[in-house]
C-alpha cells in the first residue's frame, strides 16, 4: 500500500510541475467512442456492422497514438448502463469483442501494446473471462502504450465498489486519502487522463472515469465514432497544446 501511494504522488507532482506552462502533447487519453449506431443507421447497416466499424476506428486511433508517442489510452466500450440494449445488440457486442481480442489485439501487442479490461467481470461468460485474462497475461511486459479497455463499466460503479472493498478491508477513516482510495479502484495505476474526447457531437461524460478525470481536459468531436481518424485525433491533440491547465491553482 505504502509502495502505491508513493508512486501517486509522485507521478501527480511530476504532473503538476510539467503543467504549470503549456503542455507539448497529452500522454493519457480517454475516449468516449460514440456513434456507432447512429453510423449503421446513416449507412442502412444493422447495429453490428456499425460496432465492428468501431473496432477499425480504434485499432487507427491505438496505431496513431502509438506514433505521437501517447503513452496510455483508455477507451469507453461497453458500459454498465449497456446492458438495457437489446439482447442481440448485445449478443453482437460479446462475439465482436472476442474477435476484438483473438485478431486485433494481438497485431497491436505485436507493436507493443499492454492490454487491460477495466470493468466488472461477474456478468460475463467464462470464455469471454478466459480471453481477457489471456490477453493480459501475454501483453503483461509490453512498455509502448498502456490500452485500457472498459467494459462493463460505469464511473458510480466503480466508486460504489471502491468504498466497498476499503470498508471489507477495515480501512482507518483516518488514514483515508485520495492516494488510499485511489488504491481501492479498478486500476490504481491507471494514469489520469490528460485529454478525454467524446465522438459524435455529443457533450457528456456518460459515467466514464468519474475520479480520474477531475482535471482532464474535454474534447467533444462532432464525427461519429467509426469515422474518427488519425487526422481528428492529432487535431485534437493540437487543440489540447493551447490549453494551459491548473489544477484549481492561479496562472
């Protein structure tokens, strides 16, 4: 426990003193991928189609990121409210996943890629589990981009389930602090991101990454997911170099 908290504070001070002037480039993103949906039915695709789509928008948007030497990216892929679709949205949402990690994610671990599933992992199949933890297991040492991938997952949920475990765990309410409660999410060494971008027009956080975007900067991308490009990735990466952040403090 000691060993994290003083990891977090000094990637958070390191943090806070690189942002006191302009950043050059943000090394954690987060995106909302948004618009999938809405582009199958644009194009008279069923629902499937347009989420497969997404899964080639974001094997283009890892690639690029991989050479802006982005350094962490988490994307938003299913959600816990998700779970009202309809069944075979869903059904289609499990099987592209699997294909997600049995053909795409091991081209981008090829690359260097470490993949995590952040989420919940009880309202899922086995074989499903048995992917994720596979994947992980192999991209475990890879150091060039850190791909956190949520699924079945909800920002409540995971504060819910954080304050759970630290009372399970007989925390001392006087020894509690960010750093320990940080400790007690689904990833504490999850980076807070720098940039979070949402797709397809839309201008909210949906429940995604409650604490750990409490200082992210916000880009709301009018593009549907499946559209978004390299091009609209390194513009709003330009966008986020003309923002001076403070963290609450004076310029």
């Amino acid at each position: 426990m000691l060993g994290l908290r003083t990891r977090l504070r000094a990637l958070r001070a390191i943090s806070f003193a690189k942002e006191k002037t302009l950043p050059t480039t943000a090394r954690s993103l987060a995106i909302i991928m948004d618009g999938n949906g809405r582009w199958a039915r644009r194009h008279g695709l069923p629902n499937a189609s347009g989420h497969r789509a997404g899964t080639r928008a974001l094997r283009r948007t890892v690639e690029t990121c991989i050479e802006l030497d982005v350094r962490s990216l988490a994307v938003y892929a299913f959600s816990t409210e998700n779970w009202s679709r309809p069944n075979d949205e869903i059904d289609a949402l499990m099987t592209i996943l699997a294909e997600t990690i049995e053909k795409e994610l091991p081209d981008l671990a090829a690359q260097g890629v470490r993949t995590r599933f952040i989420g919940r992992r009880d309202r899922i199949g086995e074989d499903l589990i048995s992917a994720m933890e596979k994947i992980e297991l192999a991209t475990a040492s890879n150091k060039r981009l850190d791909l956190w991938i949520a699924f079945d997952y909800g920002g409540r949920d995971e504060l819910v389930g954080a304050a759970r475990r630290m009372l399970e765990a007989g925390v001392d309410p006087a020894k509690l602090d960010e750093e320990v409660f940080t400790s007690f999410l689904y990833a504490p060494d999850l980076p807070d991101p720098d940039l979070l971008i949402r797709t397809s027009g839309e201008s909210r956080i949906s429940n995604f990454l409650l604490w750990q975007i409490a200082y992210s900067e916000l880009a709301f991308v009018d593009k549907l997911w499946p559209e978004f490009g390299p091009a609209d990735l390194r513009a709003a990466l330009q966008v986020y170099t003309r923002r001076r952040r403070s963290f609450g403090g004076r310029q």
